[in-house]
C-alpha cells in the first residue's frame, strides 16, 4: 500500500516524464526515487533543423509513455510521431515501416537496443558517447557530445556531394571539349599538359572547400 502523499508524489514524478522507483519493506512502499534524462541544450535547436531541411523527426524510445512524451513536448516533436516502450524489433520494424511509405529513413542512437535499428535505417549515425556496438554498426560517429554534430555531418555530407558532381562536370566537359581538339592535332604538347595541368589544379582546389 501507498501512503497517500508518497502516491501523490509517484503520479506528479510520472506525470512529468520521470521514472520513478518505489523502496519497499515487508510490503509498504516506504520511499520513492525520480530519476530522468536531462535533455541536452541543443536539442531543440536540432530538431528545429531538422524540420527546416524537411526532415520529419521521431521519437522510438524504449522508455515508458509518459517519459516519452515528457521529451517529445520539451524538443518540439510532435505527439503523434512518438513510439514509447519500443523493442530493439519495434524499432526495427518501425523504421521498415516508413521504408515502405518510401521514405528514406536517418535513424540516430546511441544504444545497444538501437544496434538493430541502425543497420535497417538507410542512413545511420551514432553518438560518440554510445556504446561501441551502436559505433560498430552506424554509418557516421559523432564524436561531439553535441546532438548539433548531427547536422554538421548532414551539412558537410551535402557538401562533398555538391564538389564530388562539380569535379565530375569539369572533368566530362574537359574530355568532351579537349579530345576532339588534341585527336585533330590542333593541340600542341606543351599546351595539353597545360591544360591538364590546369585541369588538375581545378579539381584539387574545388576540393579543398571541403571543411
């Protein structure tokens, strides 16, 4: 049995998104203890990004509903996109259920229980600060402690991609304009390795914006 204060003092703690434990002897509840996760400064901040670049965040916890909910309201995520007392299979199969709406899934964790999740999610990045079989299995490691480190990685991914398609465009239009030219022999030698010297230079410098 609880005394009505201790109980009135269980359904508060629960109520705002705590994990309560009760000590009990010879059957009553003589004490309880409240203990939560403290949402990391930056998160809200994240989870705006995340919206703003047209990503559209979840919540896939293995904790209870009320504690799920709690951080979802604190970081800006949407009720109906939390899934609260999920398995290391729930979050599998959660993460292969948006696969099949074709939405292409970035799953970010930093547990053993996510492990499984991580190598569905078609992009998968794990928190420095995780465990190493999360590490083990993700795409990216955020060495950071910083959830901000997550858009870091999606803005330099970005980038490289735009360099790696401007590299390629240079390179096709070299070919395409410079081939003809040299199997006419309208190209002298010395002015081809000039060319290709240039050439080089240009994709090695349109490299170095990678930072």
């Amino acid at each position: 049995p609880f005394h009505p204060e201790l109980a009135a003092a269980i359904e508060e703690a629960t109520r705002t998104g705590l994990t309560v434990s009760v000590l009990a002897w010879d059957g009553v509840a003589l004490a309880m203890f409240a203990v939560g996760d403290e949402v990391k400064p930056d998160a809200v901040q994240t989870i705006a990004d995340f919206t703003s670049r047209g990503i559209d965040p979840w919540l896939v916890t293995g904790d209870s509903v009320e504690v799920a909910l709690s951080v979802a309201g604190q970081v800006g995520i949407a009720p109906d996109h939390v899934v609260a007392s999920a398995s290391p299979q729930n979050k599998v199969e959660h993460v292969q259920s948006l696969q099949a709406k074709a939405h292409r899934v970035l799953m970010v964790g930093d547990g053993i229980n996510d492990a499984a999740a991580l190598a569905t999610a078609d992009l998968s990045i794990a928190m420095g600060t995780g465990t190493d079989t999360a590490m083990a299995t993700a795409d990216i490691t955020i060495m950071k402690p910083a959830l901000s480190g997550v858009i870091d990685a999606l803005k330099l991914s970005t980038k490289t991609l735009r360099v790696i398609r401007g590299n390629l465009a240079w390179a096709f239009l070299y070919n395409v304009i410079g081939l003809p030219i040299a199997a006419l022999g309208q190209l002298r030698p010395m002015y081809a390795a000039g060319a290709m010297a240039f050439s080089s230079l240009f994709v090695v410098t349109n490299s170095l914006r990678i930072k």
